[in-house]
C-alpha cells in the first residue's frame, strides 16, 4: 500500500485511510474472493476521491499492476459500506457522498 499511494505521490492521510478501508473491507467479508493487490488498489481510489489528491482509477491501475474494471468490481463491492470504512479522523475534503457510484 505504501509503495502504491509513495508512487501516486498521495499524502499520508490518505495512504492510512487506504489501509483502513481496505483492512475493514477484509473484515467485514465485502470483499471476498477478490485478489489483496485489488482491494488495495479500490481502497487507494475510495480514499483518495474524498481527499484533495484525487486519483483515477487507470492511474492506480497502472502502478497497482491492475486493470481498471478490476479496481471497478472491487470498489463496487466497497461502496454500499463506504461510510463504515473509513477512519474516524479521516479529514474529508469531497464527502462520502459525492463518491463515484461506478
């Protein structure tokens, strides 16, 4: 994940968020089935959408080592819980709900 959001230039804020939501995303079973280097990938694009340093999915994917539609399906499965997912002191700068509904 670190190297992913180093890459991206994305700030450490939204690296932490990053690893939050993919971590809860784990846990909550959202995303299961789903390759780890995917989820992270959804997670870093979740994140940095409601941050300043808004990323595409293409650009994640192309460092990530995903395909774009891959980032899509596990994002897809992320969203309807996106509220839940990120950390409580995650200073939003676009709210959750103006995340892309894909």
């Amino acid at each position: 994940m670190s190297r992913f959001c180093s890459n991206l230039f994305l700030p450490s804020a939204v690296q932490k968020a990053a690893t939050h939501i993919a971590k809860k995303a784990m846990d909550l079973d959202l995303v299961a089935g789903r390759s780890p280097i995917s989820v992270a990938a959804a997670a870093i694009y979740m994140a940095s959408q409601c941050s300043m340093d808004k990323k595409s999915q293409k650009d994640i994917g192309e460092i990530a080592g995903v395909a774009d539609v891959t980032i899509r399906q596990s994002y897809r499965l992320m969203y309807p819980k996106a509220a839940d997912l990120f950390p409580a002191d995650f200073k939003f700068h676009s709210p959750i709900t103006s995340l892309p509904q894909l």
